[in-house]
C-alpha cells in the first residue's frame, strides 16, 4: 500500500485529492494547521476511514516535518497548504511570503535529507503569470507575479525546479488556474456570489457587494484538478504542469450563471464596494493545458455553467436546511 502525506488536508484541493486516493487504496497522512476550532467539514466523510491519520503541522516548522517523514515513510508528499487568498496577502505580506515561499523549501529540504525517492508535488498557481499580456500562458510562459501571494509561488516554483535539477528529486508543479467547488473557501468570490445567492433567494439576505466585475479568470472545477496532480507524480520523470480549461470568463459572467440559476436579479440585489478592489489586478488569465493532455492524458470535465450552477445548488440546500430546521 502506498502512502501520501496531504498538507492543506482540510482545504478544498486537499480534500478532494484525499477521497480520490483513498478510493485508489492509499494510505494518507494529512496534515493540518492547529486552530482552536476542529474545522473538518470538508474532510467528515473519510475521517473515519481505515487508511486515513490527520495530524498537526505547520509550515514554518521544519522539525515537525522530518519527524513526519521518518514516521510514516510516505512515496508521495502533496504540498497544498498555503495562505492563498490573494487579496489577504497584500494585508498580510510577511506571513504570506513565509508560507508560501519558505513552507516549500522546508519540505524539499527535509525529503532531500530522509528520503530522495520521495515523489513531491507542489501547488503553483496561474497568479505567477500575473500581467503578462501574451495569454494563453503555457509552461514557458513568462512569470509576471502582481500579489506578495503570486511572487512567493514563484519563489517556490523555482525552487522545485532548482531541487529537480540539483539534487535528482522527482519535484512537480502543477501550475493550476482557478478551481472551484462547493468546497471553496467562503471568502472567494465564486463562494460569496453562490452564498448570496442561495441567501437572497430564501429571503435571509438583501445585497451583494463585489468589487472588480471585470477580471476573466480560466475557472474548473477542483474534482477534475486532483486527478492531474497524481498523474503528475505516476510519471517516470518529474516536470511541470499548466492545469486549466482553456477557456475564460469575468467574474461578472460568474455572477450571471449564478443568479440565472437562482432567477434573480443582478441590477437589484448587487451592489460594487470600491474597498473590494485589490491594490493590483490581474486582469485576464487562460490557460493553455496542451502538455497535460498530451503527456498525462488528462482532460477537464466539469464546464462552467455547470460549475456555477453545482455551487449554487449546494449552497441553497445547505443554507435552507441551516436556516429553516426544525
């Protein structure tokens, strides 16, 4: 049986990607910030499985890590954890870039010391590209990062490339463009758009304040984008991955399919908050996903309006049943 080590377990790809390989027979260790809340909703459902062990890490403790290591000898390590809102690491640089940049570097260190053979993966992240212009961008696109979030991933993504060629580790990134799920953390804009909704439709909200309707993003959904990071690691060489649809739409043609769903409207119940606004906007990413397709036979499934309108109907029915229980 192999075993992974998840970081980020509670998170949206975190999750996913731990029911994807329980159901393939692995054992998985995921790891998990300590905080005074448990905040396991997205991991309840295999909590209990046979194969699964959650414990505590952080990303700024090296130790911790190696202990990790050595106890549960893993074949695959899955580095997800991050701080990765973009608009909070302008708030919160420091942490942000510590995180992000340094949590890597820890992991890498620490799989070089205990155990070479040990597969990595690492979360990039489309943000890299920034304000490029020369869109769709591809794996020799050039990073342009706009956040102290997109400068520290491009940080760590050089960083496994540098492990890769220096010391021989099987060291991927998967560069992934947006992906969404009901699992999305509440403060992203997909999430707030699909709560709201869910909200004004039962009657219990009035408004939604966004701010830049414009930006186009290249949105999939986070099931489909797991898959691509374990095909990743089953490849006998280790490289980098653009993981996108190929196709892009503005955070207002999100805001359209939800609230045709939902058969509300926009003119009446959305409102833009000029304090929503980033410092720096990124204002167009696509993706180009040729070498995934061609190297890892990996395809998106789930399309736009579909994805809009799954996150939509899963916010109602959760909202409904918190709201009107008896």
């Amino acid at each position: 049986m192999k075993t992974a080590i998840i970081t980020g377990i509670t998170g949206q790809d975190g999750s996913y990607l731990a029911e994807f390989l329980l159901n393939k027979g692995y054992f998985v260790v995921g790891l998990k910030r300590r905080s005074s809340t448990i905040c396991t909703d997205r991991i309840d459902s295999f909590y209990d499985h046979p194969n699964f062990k959650l414990r505590y890490y952080n990303l700024n403790d090296s130790g911790c890590f190696y202990r990790l290591l050595l106890e549960y000898k893993p074949q695959e390590v899955y580095n997800l954890a991050a701080q990765s809102h973009v608009k909070v690491s302008f708030e919160t640089p420091e942490e942000t870039v510590n995180a992000v940049a340094m949590g890597p570097l820890r992991q890498l260190e620490a799989i070089r010391s205990v155990d070479p053979k040990i597969k990595f993966y690492q979360a990039s992240s489309s943000e890299m590209f920034g304000v490029n212009p020369d869109a769709p961008y591809n794996e020799k696109s050039r990073l342009m990062p706009a956040s102290p979030y997109a400068c520290a991933k491009v940080f760590a993504h050089n960083l496994v490339n540098n492990y890769r060629e220096s010391y021989g580790l099987h060291a991927s990134s998967g560069i992934l463009f947006n992906h969404e799920s009901p699992r999305r953390g509440e403060t992203f804009v997909t999430r707030k758009i699909t709560i709201a909704a869910a909200k004004i439709k039962l009657g219990l909200q009035d408004k939604l304040y966004l701010g830049n309707l414009d930006a186009k993003r290249d949105w999939g959904f986070a099931g489909d984008y797991v898959e691509a990071m374990w095909l990743m690691l089953q490849q006998k060489r280790p490289d980098d991955y653009v993981i996108s649809t190929g196709e892009t739409y503005s955070v207002n043609d999100f805001l359209e399919a939800v609230f045709d769903s939902a058969n509300l409207s926009i003119e009446k119940h959305v409102e833009i908050d000029p304090s929503l606004f980033r410092p720096q906007e990124v204002p167009y990413l696509l993706g180009d996903c040729t070498k995934a397709k061609k190297k890892l036979g990996w395809e998106p499934k789930i399309k736009f309006k579909e994805l809009a309108a799954m996150m939509y109907s899963y916010d109602i029915k959760r909202i409904r049943e918190l709201a009107f229980e008896v």
